[in-house]
C-alpha cells in the first residue's frame, strides 16, 4: 500500500539530487538562502537551498551563483519550501 507520505516524497523527490540554476535570493535569514523552482511539475513546492552554501564561490547573501549547481533535496520544510544541500557548486 502507497501511503500519502510515501507520494508526497516521491513528487518532492526527497533524497534524490539535481542540477538547478536558483533563480533569486531570500536574504530575511541571516544566512540567506537560494530559492529555484523544483524540476518536477509534480512537485508542489519550491527548492530552497538552505545547506552547504558555504561551498559555493560566492556566499548567497551577496548574489546568485554565476553557474548551475548540484543539489540534494533534504526531508525538511523551511518557508512552505522543499529544503536542499549543496553537494557540488560545478
């Protein structure tokens, strides 16, 4: 039996990585975060990239990566988003 649980993480695509181009900055955090639309038409969420910015060139609360990066969708939610890592900023 499928559970809600179990289809709601297949749509987020929880535990699986993709390669994303953020699209703006929420600077409100003292971090900051990179916020990109899911790949997944599925998917009812967005992407906030919230871990492992620290590997990227340069840190998001300054501006967007120059380049596409590699994520990882992590099981949590922060600001009604789907929450990523960075796991290569190639």
């Amino acid at each position: 039996m499928t559970s809600i649980r179990d289809m709601l993480g297949e749509s987020l695509g929880i535990g699986e990585r993709f390669h994303i181009e953020p699209r703006e900055l929420d600077i409100d955090r003292s971090e900051g975060y990179l916020v990109a639309s899911h790949p997944y038409d599925a998917s009812p969420m967005d992407i906030a990239v919230v871990e492992g910015c620290d590997r990227l060139a340069t840190p998001p609360e300054k501006q967007l990566p120059g380049e596409p990066i590699t994520i990882e969708i992590v099981g949590k939610i922060v600001d009604g988003m789907v929450a990523g890592r960075v796991v290569d900023a190639e």
